[in-house]
C-alpha cells in the first residue's frame, strides 16, 4: 500500500511542478494539480509569500491528514516541507498532529 501511495503522490507532485496533467488526479481532497498549484509559490523557496486566498480555499477543503502521509517526499519534488506544512496555520486552520515537523 505504501508504494502505491508513494507513486500516486509522485505522480501529482511531478505533474503539479512541470504544469502538465490536464486529466483529473484526486488526492485527499484535492482534484487537480491545477488546484495544487495556487499554493506553489506559498510553499517554495526561502522565504515565500503568505498563501492567496485561492491557495486556502484548496487547503481548507482538503483531507489534510491525508496529505501529511505524504510530506517525507515533498522534498524529492522541490518543495520544502515546512512552507509545506505550515500552509494550515496561514490559511487559518489547526494543523494536524501528523503534520507537525519534528
């Protein structure tokens, strides 16, 4: 399960950083990387910009202890784990206690 995991996550992470995928991928809550990438720019880089409100709508609807299972690979995809999970909290929601950083 944990593979299958691993390849759907790798799969919408790759196609949400090379803006390809036009066909529909759910992931915990999430339908698109079209979706996804309203929050590219919150979450890349050294110091980025405070989430737009697009960027929120997304994560509020989203499964996001789902997503926490797949924060060890965010960094093989570019994004950096902390701008990652510290989306909740700046959009306004509790982050989930998988979504801590250790």
């Amino acid at each position: 399960m944990a593979k299958v995991h691993w390849l759907v996550a790798t799969t919408l992470l790759v196609a949400l950083l090379l803006g390809g995928a036009q066909k529909a991928v759910s992931l915990c809550g999430i339908d698109s990387p079209k979706q996804l990438d309203l929050c590219r720019e919150a979450i890349t880089g050294k110091y980025p910009p405070k989430p737009k409100e697009k960027c929120c709508a997304v994560i509020r609807h989203a499964n996001l202890t789902c997503l926490c299972g797949y924060k060890s690979l965010l960094p093989s995809v570019g994004i950096n784990p902390t701008n990652a999970l510290a989306l909740p909290r700046k959009c306004g929601l509790k982050t989930p206690r998988q979504c801590k950083v250790a």
